[in-house]
C-alpha cells in the first residue's frame, strides 16, 4: 500500500494549523481521507483555512475537520484541544508540533517578553501537547513528529533564540522515542530548511511586534506543499530523523564535522552563506549606492517638481532608524527610492544626518505612492557604505519592512510600503 493511502481514516492533531505548513498538512491529511484536528491561537483564521479547504465538499466530508482554537504554550489549552478530539472521533492516531513563533534579532535586544513567547511556544508548547497526547496515542500506538530547522544546527547571529528552541527538540525527541518504544509509539523529527511562507507570515521584532516576513531565496526553498508531502511521508513510515534539503545537509556537515571552518565562515559573513562560497555564487550586494552632496540638487528639483504636481496629495513620511552606534563621529544616510531607482539608482528624497543618539528619526513630505526606504550608517564618513573581500556590509545598514538579505540583495516587494497617508517607517539597523 502506498504511503499516501495510508492516512485514510487516520485522525491527525496538527498544531499551528491556521497558515502555512500546518495548513498544508492539514489539507493534505484531509485529501487523503484522514480525518483533522486542526489547532491554533487565531480561531478566524483557523475558521476560515478549514472552509477554504473543505469547500465544495459535503457535510460529511467538513465533519472529518475540526477546529480548535487554543495556545499550544497552555498546557489546559492542550488538554482541552485533545480531549475535544477524541469526544468527536475517538481516537488520535498521529500529532505533528509544527506550531511556532519566529524571532529574527540580536539576542541582548530581545525583550523578555520574546523570550519567553519563544520559550513558551517552540519548546514547552511541544511538552504540553505530547503529554496531553501521550495516552491516547498509547492505544493506537500511533506517532509524533517534530517540526524542527536547519538553524539548530548552528547558531547563526540574530537566529539564537529560534535556533535555541528547534535545537531542544533534538533531545526532546531523542528522549520519547525511547520512553515509549515500548508503547508503539513512534517519534520523529524533521529538520526542515527554507519554506515559501504565507504573505500573512509574521516574526516578531525585538519587542515582541509581528513583523512581515521577508521573501526566502527562491533558489534554495521548497514550496509548502512539498515540505508537508515528506513530513507525511516520513510520519507514515515511521522514519526517525529527516533532512529533507539540500542546503541542510550541507549545514550539518560544516556544524559537526568542521565545527571551526564553520565559525570562521559565519564570523567573515556574518550571514549563513555556507552554500554560496562552496557553489562559487555571486555574494549578496546591499546595493546602498546614495551618493549624497553630489546629487542633493537634483534630487531636491524632483522632489519639488514631484510635489507642485501632487500637492493635494502629499503626506508627511517619517523614518525612525532604531539600533545607531554613539561612539566616534558617524552619520546617517536615508534614502527613499521609487521602483525603477532601487535599490542601486538614485533616490527620489535623501538626507544625511549626524548620529549623536541610538535611535534617530527624519521626516520628508512625499506624494502619495509605493516607496522603499534604504539607510546606512557611515561610521568613518566617506560617503558610502563599506563592503568586506565577499561583498558583506561592515556598517550597519537596514531597509524598510526591516527586510533582511540572505543570500541575496533586496528587491522590490521585499523592501516597499504604500504611504497613501502620514505614516512612519521603523528600522532597525542590521549590524555587521
């Protein structure tokens, strides 16, 4: 029998099911025939995923997916969410923790309350719900698989929390494996590298805000409905441990067994670029080329062509740039671009500013429209943005959406915003 076959009349507890990869799993298992307890926080979300999946279908069909809504960082919410699955199908067969809370930012700025949001959902979220699971997949000698990453295989700068809290499910994993081996009860673990996210797909910044998450380097991603294809795939089979991805197997091999290189590359770096120095591929280029005093006239004849034509239509933007080094004599250079200029063109609005506080900010009126926002600090003052051997940043720099690079520079949709009236633009700076 084909794996695939294999879900029918399976009930399947998939955590964080709202968006996503949950969301895939769960309309995968449904497909097949499985039936789905589809848990998450947002119960609209959650509402809306099951009707978009189920629709078109019958009324016996919709009853083979429930709905649950509740934080896995709970441990009454996970009781509650079990107990609601067995009182309506009776039994669950497999649960797959694919619920988590992302973090892309220095560890010393993090705030308390995002580490413990991450503490709470990637890691103890994980024992809550398996303890509350354990017993009933006992009796059906079922399974449980571990959504992990790459990124607990080193602990790459500004992914250190998340890194921390994938890294646990390795010994989480190792450990009821062998507690209930002798239950039936099979335990997993996949280490999934990069995913096409949902355009709702939020990290938290260093106070705890969503943020949007910027597009993942199409070269190196699979798309969500693979990732959920192997995570089945290996559930069914009762696989161990998984590395689905390239660009992971070359991840551990660098981490385990040459620890130092490794270091050595991330420190040059500063950015995960193991898979681009090994495939000779072009570095990335934060293309940051303002190119200030020269072009201040004429950038300030467009700006006030720009705003006699669109008078009724201008707004006030103000950009606040978070994250500015203090010491020494340093400046700030901003510089709002339009589509056809970013990010290597000259902007429409620019401004260098002496940096004498930590956070900074400068307002421009701009006509209604999409723009992105470049910014740099130019910590010995000679009018551009460093670059190391690799082509890597060695001052701080930082895009609206606070989009940042991997793997590649910026590009539109990465970094614009729609300012159709008096808004503020928050970034952070990426320190090199």
């Amino acid at each position: 029998m084909a794996w695939h076959d294999q879900y029918r009349g399976r009930v399947v507890l998939i955590s964080g099911a709202s968006l996503g990869i949950g969301k895939e799993l769960a309309r995968q298992v449904w497909t097949l025939g499985g039936m789905v307890i589809a848990t998450g926080r947002n119960a609209q979300r959650l509402e809306e995923a099951a009707q978009h999946i189920c629709s078109g279908s019958d009324a016996e069909a919709r009853r083979r997916f429930l709905t649950i809504a509740g934080d896995v960082s709970k441990a009454e919410d996970c009781r509650v969410a079990v107990e609601s699955g067995l009182s309506t199908f009776g039994r669950i067969d497999y649960l797959i923790h694919n619920a988590a809370v992302f973090h892309f930012d220095r560890i010393d700025s993090a705030s308390e309350h995002v580490i413990d949001q991450m503490i709470d959902v990637n890691i103890k979220g994980c024992i809550h719900l398996s303890r509350a699971a354990l017993p009933a997949l006992h009796i059906s000698r079922g399974g449980i698989l571990f959504v992990s990453s790459i990124s607990a295989f080193y602990g790459m700068p500004e992914y250190g929390l998340y890194a921390l809290s994938k890294a646990a499910l390795t010994p989480l994993s190792e450990s009821l494996r062998l507690e209930n081996h002798a239950h039936g009860v099979f335990v997993g673990l996949t280490y999934l590298g990069y995913t096409a996210n949902e355009p709702d797909k939020r990290a938290l910044d260093a106070q705890g805000t969503p943020q949007p998450i910027p597009d993942r380097p199409h070269s190196f991603t699979r798309s969500r409905e693979a990732a959920a294809r192997g995570i089945l795939r290996q559930l069914i089979r009762r696989q161990a441990v998984s590395l689905p991805s390239f660009l992971g197997h070359i991840n551990w091999v660098f981490s385990y067994m040459m620890p130092r290189l490794a270091f050595l590359i991330h420190q040059r770096s500063y950015r995960s670029i193991l898979l681009l120095l090994i495939c000779s591929l072009l570095p990335l280029g934060a293309s940051l080329n303002l190119r200030a005093q020269a072009q201040a006239q004429s950038q300030n004849q467009t700006q006030n062509q720009n705003q006699a034509q669109n008078q009724d239509r201008s707004v006030e933007l103000t950009v606040r740039v978070d994250g500015l080094k203090t010491w020494g004599s340093s400046q700030l250079v901003i510089g709002v671009f339009d589509r056809a200029a970013f990010p290597d063109g000259r902007p429409l609005h620019h401004a260098t500013i002496k940096v004498d506080e930590p956070r900074m900010h400068w307002k421009v009126s701009v006509p209604m429209a999409t723009y992105a926002i470049a910014v740099y600090q130019d910590l010995n003052r000679n009018g551009r943005l460093d670059k190391s051997t690799f082509g890597f940043p060695t001052e701080p720099y930082g895009f609206s959406r606070n989009y940042r690079p991997v793997y590649r520079g910026p590009l539109w949709k990465d970094a614009s915003i729609l300012i159709d009236r008096d808004s503020s633009a928050d970034i952070r700076l990426i320190a090199p």
